[in-house]
C-alpha cells in the first residue's frame, strides 16, 4: 500500500493489523504543489490536481517515439512511453504559451510514474 501525501510511504499489509512501513520517498505531491506554487502557477493543491485532469503532458514530455519516430523495438518500449519528464522543455523558446494544466499533468505523472517504478524496485 501507498501513502502518497507530502512524500510517499510504502507499506507491506499482510492483515487489518498486520503492516509494515517498509519504504519511503521524499517525492510526493508536495512536490508538485511546491514547484507549481514558486512557479506562480497555482495558488491551491486542489486547483492544480483539478488542472491535471484536463493537461495533456505529453505537450512537454518526450516520449520514446520523439527521440525513435516510433516504438523502441529492442527494449519494448511503446512510442507513447515518457522517456523524458519536462523534455521538450529544453527547445521551448517561448513559455508563457505553455498551458498550466499540461505543466500541473507532467509534474503529477512524474511522481506518479517514479513512485510506480519505486514500489515495483522494493516488492
């Protein structure tokens, strides 16, 4: 089970009371909302999650297929795979028309993503 809050603690539940933290990371949704909110893009955590549901972060990830022009064959990586959080970033010479809603759906799938990949390094 995950606790994702602040940062997120991992914990191994055998039973009701029969549960074990058994790992934790500093990357959590205070991540978001702390870069969102020195960015001067979000004034409340709720508005930001709220904002996620309609970004599209693959406006400003890159993806397997930007760096391939397609799937990745030789490790089975899918073209919509994220090969980069904020990669496409990297060219964008004009920022302010990059919406909030896409920059507040990057920054969540990336902790969603690295707490994922966590969770599976720990099983």
């Amino acid at each position: 089970m995950v606790n994702l809050r602040s940062g997120a603690s991992f914990f191994r539940v055998d039973g009701p009371r029969d549960y074990k933290r058994v790992a934790g990371t500093s990357i959590g949704v205070s991540l978001a909302w702390g870069i969102s909110r020195y960015m001067g893009i979000f004034n409340d955590p709720t508005e930001m999650c709220e904002s996620a549901l309609k970004g599209d972060s693959s406006k400003i990830d890159m993806s397997v297929g930007d760096i391939y022009g397609g799937d990745y064959k030789g490790l089975g990586f899918p073209m919509d795979m994220i090969a980069s959080s904020f990669g496409k970033l990297q060219t964008v010479e004009d920022t302010s028309q990059i919406a909030r809603e896409d920059v507040a759906r990057s920054l969540l799938t990336l902790i969603a993503g690295n707490n994922i990949i966590f969770s599976r390094i720990i099983a």
